[in-house]
C-alpha cells in the first residue's frame, strides 16, 4: 500500500523515508528560482532542506517559477502534493530516500504580472536559475550573447510582456529600481564555464534591447555570482515513480534520483544577502574558475565522450558503458592524455584523483542514468565540455587525436543508426541540421566542420580536420568497436 506524499502524510511517511526536521508552515520565501527541474530539486533545494533542518535561515525558502509548457506540467504535480519531493540517494552500497520540502510555492507560467510582482518582494534577495547549457541565447561557437535570437529580440520589442526568464529578470529588476528596492542577486546554477558572466551577458544584451541606460545600471548594481554545481540527476520516469512506491511505499508524481555525492563552489558574491550554505557544505571561493574548469573538462566532458560510442554500440544505461572494456579504456586514455595535461591546478585537489571519483561514479549501477540523456543537445554540450579542450591543445601544438575522435562519433551518431542498424532517437534543437550535414560527412567530412557555429576556429585547423576526417572515415569502414581499438593501440592517427 502506498502513501500519497503530502504535508498531511508526512508522519506516516517517516516510517519509510527521512522528512523534513523543520516546519514548513514556518519558512517564507526568499529565492526565485526559474527551472525546476530534477537537478534542481537532487542539489540546491537538497542544500536549502539540510541548511533548514538544521534550525537555520528559514526566511530563504525557494517559489517555483517556468516559462515553457513543460514547467507548468510540473508546477500542476508538485502543486498536488505540497510542493514536496522524495529524493532517492544512490550509492553502490547504499539507497536511501528524503522528502525535501525547501519549495512553499510555484508561479503559474503565464501570469506576467505575478511573476514579475514576486521579483519584486523586497523579501526575494536571490534570483536561481537552472534552464540548460542551451538556455541562454549564446553564440555555441563564441560564447557571446546573441541579441538576434527572435526571442530576444521579441523580448526587447515587448519588455513588459516577457516570455523568456531573461525577460522576467529585467522586468523585475527595473519595477524594483522604480520602486527603490534593492537588486536581488542572480545565481545559475547551470553547467556552464563562467556561469555568472554569461548571464550577466544575456540579461545585460536583453536590457539593452530596450533601455540601454538600464542595461548600464544593471552591470553596475547587480551581483551575477559564478558557481560550480555537480550531482548525477537521470531523469525520471515511470521506472523511477514504480521504485518509489515499491520500495518506500510513497506516492510521488515526480521523484528525483541522484547518486550520493554533490557538490557546490560559488564565489561570495550576494550583496542582498544569502542563506549560511557553508554549514552544509557548500565551498565558498574568491574564485569559481578552477574548480568549474575541472568539472565541466573532466566529467561533463566524460559524459560527452563516452556517450556517442555507447549509443553506437546500442548501449542504454551509463553504468553498462563503463563495464565495456573499451569504452572505459577510452575514457582513461582521453582524460589521462589530452584532457588532465591541460586542466590547470584546482586548490587541494588532485586531478587524477578526481578523474578516478568520476569512473566510480559513471560505473554507479543504481543510479539508472541514460546514455540518451548523456547524448542529448550535443549542439550546445560540444561546444562547452568538448571543443575547449581541443582548442586549447591545438594552441600548444599538442595531439588531438582522441578528441577529434569524440567529435567523429558524435557526427557518426547523428548519421542516426548504430553499429547495428538500430534507429538513434535525437533530442537536440538542431537535430535536423546536425543529421543533414553529417549524412553529407559520409563522404564529404568537411561538410560537418562547416556547422560554424559549433565549431568556431577549431574547424579551421587543418590538424583537426585531418584527425576529424580520419576518425571519421574509420568509424563508418571498420565500426566503433574497432575504431575505439585501434586508438587505444595508438594506430588511429592520420
């Protein structure tokens, strides 16, 4: 018999799961966040849950906010029980579920004007976002705000009718300047190198739009604090709600499962204040950079890496990949060879030592995480996680071989078959296009290195198009079991 998960039910929950150690009658809202989505719900409102439990900072407690049809299918089931999420933490040796309750609320995508009037609450002093890598109107290529994106430009045309979270932070923040509210601080919390600066960018290219004068006011007033986050969220389906209430006989309409490690770097940067984080766990630095370049580098780069050739290989689950010899083989002679060298010193850390963390965590066998998922929106992932790493040993003069090959796969991928035969199911916004042009690669490679917005300058080195068009030619001759073979004996360069 399962229990349906809300306030009321709490009690007999605590039988089967931990709750929540404070009131939530007694919280009040002080964060915003826009995205709330598994990752989201598995690390900073986990953060927020343990800092609550702990008697502490119960005026920053988080309201839901979404732009897109998908955020109103979640509002509608969390709204159904309270707000509140069974997290069910997996490790090798251990699976253990949580009702976190750190949410009070969720604004209705569509209501501009409650949307706006909650930004400008005296008492909301931060702003969070988790949107994706995709979803901040970047050039993939650059990394410089695109201003023409039509959604941009539609927001700047209509700035009090915004439909985009970048429109709702500028709306927001100009009613609370007229008002004489101070600014709420802006904090992603996605994957991104420099997260705080590419938001400051696009909120700042938005408001210029419209007001450059308010555009400056912005650079000049509001904090965009760079962070680092880090938890292995899969998405969650009907495998996942039937573990809940199988298992913990709870009644959730939309768990989360995550592997037990987490981990949160942010630069002290919260003029209006911010919750005490610090007391559980979260590392607070003058400096993000090191610790996201490490982590964006060696995991989400992992992630890209290995995700293509397992697809090929018509293999489902990460933990699956990592038990293929020569997919794990892979992954160690890429990061040893050509990703580690490059990483530049992380305060009290070992690099290898962390490379050797994130194979644990890959091979984890219960966190149930995807190769789809890994290999979704490739067009926005390559260019953050992939193509740095080549650019920067290309500018050294330093091999590439194994990451032209991760390019070769990814472009191999999107020819839309495996190894077998098997049709691959795209989720990418440029999946169209990135099919088109890597049919046209087949026999023309070149035509793939044309996507100049993904690309950029790395496709203009002509030792990049080499090892690209090698690696490439192998994969659709011999396949990618032999391919990966023929690089880990050091025989695939061109």
């Amino acid at each position: 018999m399962t229990i349906e998960l809300s306030l009321a039910t709490l009690d007999d929950i605590s039988t089967k799961a931990a709750i929540p150690a404070y009131e939530r009658a007694n919280l009040r809202a002080g964060i915003v966040h826009f995205g709330v989505g598994n990752f989201h719900r598995a690390h900073q409102a986990v953060y927020l849950d343990d800092l609550f439990g702990l008697g502490h900072d119960h005026d920053w407690a988080i309201i839901g906010a979404g732009v897109l049809p998908s955020d109103e299918a979640m509002r509608e089931k969390l709204a159904s029980q309270d707000y509140l999420t069974t997290v069910v933490e997996q490790d090798n040796n251990r699976t253990a579920a949580r009702v976190t309750a750190p949410m009070i609320g969720y604004l209705k995508p569509g209501e501009t004007r409650s949307i706006i009037n909650q930004l400008t609450d005296p008492h909301i002093r931060i702003v969070s976002l988790t949107i994706t890598e995709g979803g901040y109107f970047i050039d993939p290529a650059t990394g410089v705000f695109n201003p023409a994106h039509p959604a941009m430009v539609a927001d700047g045309q209509n700035p009090g009718e915004p439909k985009t979270v970048f429109g709702f932070i500028v709306a927001g923040l100009k009613q609370r300047a007229s008002l004489n509210i101070p600014p709420f601080t802006v904090m992603s919390c996605d994957n991104i190198p420099g997260n705080g600066h590419v938001t400051q960018a696009a909120v700042v290219g938005l408001a210029r739009l419209s007001d450059p004068g308010f555009a400056t006011w912005i650079e000049n007033n509001v904090a965009f604090p760079n962070g680092m986050v880090d938890r292995i969220t899969p998405a969650t389906g009907a495998r996942e709600i039937g573990i809940v209430a199988d298992e913990f006989g709870i009644a959730d309409q939309w768990p989360v499962f995550c592997e037990e490690f987490k981990q949160w770097v942010l630069e002290d940067n919260f003029p209006q204040g911010r919750p005490a984080l610090e007391e559980v766990g979260v590392t607070f630095v003058e400096d993000v950079a090191p610790y996201e370049h490490m982590k964006i580098r060696i995991l989400n780069g992992g992630h890209a890496a290995i995700a293509y050739p397992a697809a090929l290989l018509d293999i489902h689950f990460v933990h699956e990949a990592m038990e293929e010899p020569l997919i794990r083989d892979f992954l160690a002679k890429l990061e040893k060879e050509e990703i580690i060298p490059i990483i530049p010193p992380v305060p009290n850390t070992d690099l290898n030592d962390y490379f050797t963390l994130i194979e644990t965590r890959f091979s984890n066998p219960k966190i149930g995480d995807t190769i789809p998922r890994l290999a979704q929106d490739g067009s926005n992932r390559q260019p953050k996680f992939i193509l740095p790493s080549t650019a920067d040993r290309l500018a050294k003069g330093l091999d590439i071989t194994g990451l032209a090959l991760v390019s070769a796969l990814w472009c191999r991928y999107f020819a839309g078959t495996s190894d077998s035969g098997k049709a691959i199911v795209f989720n990418d916004a440029n999946a169209d296009r990135l099919h088109e042009a890597a049919m046209k690669a087949k026999d023309d490679p070149a035509a793939f290195l044309a996507l100049g917005d993904i690309f950029g300058d790395v496709a203009r080195s002509e030792i990049f198009r080499k090892s690209f068009s090698y690696a490439l030619k192998t994969l659709w001759e011999k396949g990618t079991r032999q391919t990966l073979t023929l690089y880990l004996g050091g025989q695939l360069a061109a």
